[in-house]
C-alpha cells in the first residue's frame, strides 16, 4: 500500500517535511522519535538563553543529529513497518526553553516556550554506508533550508524472509551493521564523519495498541530481550496537550513497568508511548559533534483520560 494512501490513517507516521522542520518541538507533531538534539558538548538542549545571539552563527555548536529509525505501529487492522534516515544539522535555536526533573528514575521534560530554529547548515551529501541494502545519501535542500529524509515509499506491513528475499529491502540496519558517516563537505561544513552500529530489531510482545493508559496501576510493557554492548532500551510518553514528554530508562530484561506517579505528569487527552532500542554515538565536524544514532521502536497512539 502506498504511502499516501495510508497517511489518513496514520497521523503519526513521520512526514518528511515536519521531522526535518520541528525535530519533535511541536508537540502538535506526532513523528517517530527525532534524532536526539544536543549541542556541541553532548548535552541536553539549551535553555531559555540558547541562540541568544551572542554565538556567531557559523562558529558555535551544532543542533540535531543523524538517525537510522525502525518505527512499527498498529493501527486497527492496519501495520506499519517504517525505516527511516534523516539528518538535522542546524545553528542552535533561540526561544527555546525546557524544565526537566526526574521522577523516579523517569526524566519529565516539559517545553514551556518554542523555538526558532536555527539556520541549516550544508554539509554537502551525506553518505551512510554499512547498513544492510547499501550506503544511504541525504541530500540537502537549499530551498528548504533542510536535509531531506530517506524513507520509502511503501509502508511495509511486516517482512518475511524466505530464499530469494532473505532481508528486508527497506531495512536499514541490524545489531551486525557498523555504520560509517561520511560528508561530501558545503559552505557550512567540510566535514562530518562518526562511526555506530545497529541494534536488534525491537519485537513487541506486549499489546501493540493501547485504548487509554491506566490511572491507578502501572502500565507494563514487555519485548524480546537482546542485549548488546553499548545499546539501551527507553520507554517514552508525550502528551499532546501540555508539552510534557518523560523517558524512562529500562533495563534489557524483557519488561518495564511505568508507575501511576510518573504517568501522573502527563496531560490529559493524546499519548504518544513509544518503546525503543538504541544506540548513540558522536560525529565529528570542523565545528564539534552531532550525535549519531540507530533507534528500533514500536509507538503506540493512547491516552489520557
């Protein structure tokens, strides 16, 4: 089936243009997981003070980051596989303010003020080689002030190897591949280059659709334990209505348990739960790093009553 054809049904299957654009901003966005956003020093995003306009615009750290993403959802009796490599690199933002505590061993990040983002910066093609069909180009769009995200246009519903099929032809990684960045070098940036590698394929065993969370007991989602060196497992919730998203590191067992107390901090009406697999890792440019990373996820659209 055709990507357009499923769009209706998906709302939060990524759209191109709204991934590069708001980089999970927007909570009125639903896309799979950005790349994660970090500046130069590998932190967290800035806050309040981020782009003030005392760093020139074309010394001063990175925004963004480069991802390879596995993102499986159900919707009904629809199923969805998408493999997906985008890349944002971009000035740092300014307007942009953020509150993050932990509750438990959750962190709850609420965005309290928008950005504007950053100018796009142009490092020529990029090139990501060693994943499982062949190197990956992204190109950027100067029209657009944005690089463009590598996605099919078919939405697989679920890929059975058989003798003459044995890998996914829209795959793009496993926890095998050792992935290499590479730029063709533009007016911004001459270079950027990073090494990573995959991760298993995320299997869901728990329910793959959820009505509403629970109120008064924990929600439990289980999977396939695969450990693997360097690679995490994350449960995230993001409400829709009041800028709230909290991510909970869980260990590599097969099953997390999210307490009544953390899903308290969300707002009411839309959930976006997503269960992922990753691994991150740095690239290097002429002007500080950008984080890499292979992300395999299951979302699951819900509630809150």
């Amino acid at each position: 089936m055709s990507r357009s054809s499923l769009d209706s049904l998906f709302s939060h299957v990524v759209h191109s243009t709204c991934l590069a654009l708001v980089v999970g901003l927007s909570a009125g966005c639903n896309v799979p997981d950005p790349p994660p956003v970090v500046g130069q020093d590998g932190g967290t995003p800035p806050g309040a003070d981020a782009g003030s306009g005392d760093q020139k615009p074309d010394t001063g750290p990175l925004w963004g980051g480069i991802s390879l993403s596995q993102t499986q959802l159900q919707a009904g009796s629809f199923a969805a596989n998408v493999w997906s490599a985008s890349a944002v690199v971009r000035d740092l933002p300014s307007g942009l303010q953020m509150a993050t505590k932990m509750v438990g061993t959750c962190k709850v990040t609420t965005t309290t003020g928008m950005a504007t983002l950053g100018r796009g910066l142009d490092a020529g093609d990029l090139t990501i080689s060693g994943g499982l069909n062949g190197p990956v180009t992204l190109q950027y769009n100067a029209m657009l002030d944005i690089y463009a995200v590598n996605e099919p246009d078919v939405i697989d519903p679920g890929f059975v190897a058989n003798a003459n099929t044995p890998v996914d032809p829209n795959a793009l990684f496993d926890q095998t591949s050792q992935l290499a960045l590479s730029a063709a070098g533009g007016p911004d940036l001459k270079m950027l280059s990073g090494l990573w590698h995959g991760v298993t394929p995320l299997s869901l065993t728990s329910a793959k659709t959820l009505a509403a969370l629970p109120l008064s007991s924990p929600l439990v989602v289980s999977w396939v334990a695969a450990p693997q060196d360097g690679a995490q497992m994350l449960v995230s919730l993001a409400s829709s209505s009041n800028g709230v998203r909290i991510d909970c590191a869980a260990a590599e067992t097969g099953s997390y348990s999210v307490s009544p107390a953390v899903m308290k901090e969300l707002g009411s009406g839309s959930i976006t739960l997503t269960i992922s697999r990753l691994y991150q890792a740095q690239a290097q440019s002429d002007r500080g790093a950008l984080p890499l990373e292979a992300r395999s996820s299951w979302q699951i659209k819900t509630s809150k009553p």
